[in-house]
C-alpha cells in the first residue's frame, strides 16, 4: 500500500509531453547536425571543384532527393519511435520506396552500360572511401538524436536507435553529395546505401544502451 501511495506522490506533478515539441527539436537537430557535417565537409574533405556546373546536372539533383529524402524517412521514424507504443510504418514505407526507385535505376544504369564499363561504372573512383566518410559525418547528428530520444519515451530501443541513425545517415550523405563527383544511380545505389545503412546499423546497435530507462 505505501508503494501505491509512493507512485501517486511521484505522478502527481506530472504532465503528458507536448507531443509538438518533438518535431521542433528533431528540425534543431538536423539544422545542427546538418551544419556540422557541412562544416567537416568544407574543412576536412573539400567542395567538389565543379560544384556550381554540377548544381545544373540532373544526376546532382537525383543523388541529392535519394538521400533527402532518406533523411526524412528516418525523421519520421525517429518522431514517432520516440513515443511509447506508436507506428514509424509510413517512415518505413517512404524510406524503402526510395531505396526501390533507386535500386530499379541502377539496375537500368547498368544494363545501358557496356559490359566491359559496368565494373567502373558500378565502383566509380571512391567505392572505398564513400561508405566510411558518410558513416564519420554522420556521428554528430546521431549523438544528438540519441540525446533527444533520450528526453522522450521510446520503448523500442533498437528501432528507436537505427531510425536515429537513418536520420543522420541520410543528413550525412546529403552533405557528403557536395563533396562527391560520383553520380551513377549504380553507385549511388550501393556504396551511399551503404554508408547511411553502416549509421542505421550503429544507431541500432547504441540504442539498447544509450536510450534503456535507468
């Protein structure tokens, strides 16, 4: 009985979260997580020397709605995993119908490339350095939605994680494109999918122990 009196005293002073405070926080974290990894960008691995010409390119803008929009499939995800018992199916359903377009147009890419050219096609130049770079620039973001989620609810931890890192994996990736001259929807496909999924993967893998109710 004292138990029960114990937890009516605790619950007493306490209030629902304001369910609209979520989505404003996760835009200062992308605002500040973005601007950082535009900032590691510019200092640590440069500006594409072609960026104003590449800007009237197609295949820029193509790179830069998949990862975009990556971004905020994983916001999504992260707005509604931050809540007790709610449903990130429509970040899901977005993130996985972007990865399937571009998945369709690498496909096509290679098919229209000779065969003796799809080896370059589909490694490019930086197949090595791509995934590893998004991973590095991705970090600040993911720490910061990390300690947002933490401020909230999420009771599934390893969902709650990897939405975290799809979110700054996307972000990531956004800014890495500005520094990146590789624009075959092939390798955009493999090596940016892969660098954002190695974020979701570390995201999944921290969010049992950073967001677990202590």
């Amino acid at each position: 009985m004292e138990t029960d009196r114990l937890i009516d005293a605790l619950a007493a002073d306490l209030s629902p979260a304001r369910s609209r405070m979520i989505p404003l926080w996760i835009s200062v974290v992308a605002l500040i997580g973005g601007a950082t990894a535009l900032l590691l960008v510019a200092t640590w691995l440069d500006f594409r020397p072609d960026l104003v010409s590449a800007i009237s390119s197609r295949m820029f803008w193509v790179k830069a709605l998949y990862t975009l929009t990556l971004t905020l499939a994983g916001s999504w995800c992260v707005e509604r995993l931050a809540r007790p018992a709610a449903s990130s199916r429509g970040g899901m359903v977005l993130g996985g119908a972007v990865v399937l377009v571009v998945l369709i147009m690498a496909g096509l890419n290679l098919i229209g490339t000779p065969q003796q050219d799809r080896m370059a096609t589909w490694l490019g130049g930086s197949w090595q350095r791509c995934p590893v770079y998004i991973l590095a620039l991705s970090v600040p973001t993911l720490l910061l939605s990390l300690v947002l989620l933490r401020r909230q609810a999420p009771t599934r931890l390893i969902a709650a994680g990897g939405a975290a890192g799809l979110f700054a994996g996307g972000l990531a990736a956004s800014a890495y494109g500005l520094h990146c001259p590789e624009t075959a929807p092939a390798f955009l496909a493999t090596w940016y999918s892969l660098g954002i999924a190695l974020s979701t993967a570390l995201g999944a893998a921290l969010g049992p122990f950073v967001l677990r109710w202590r």
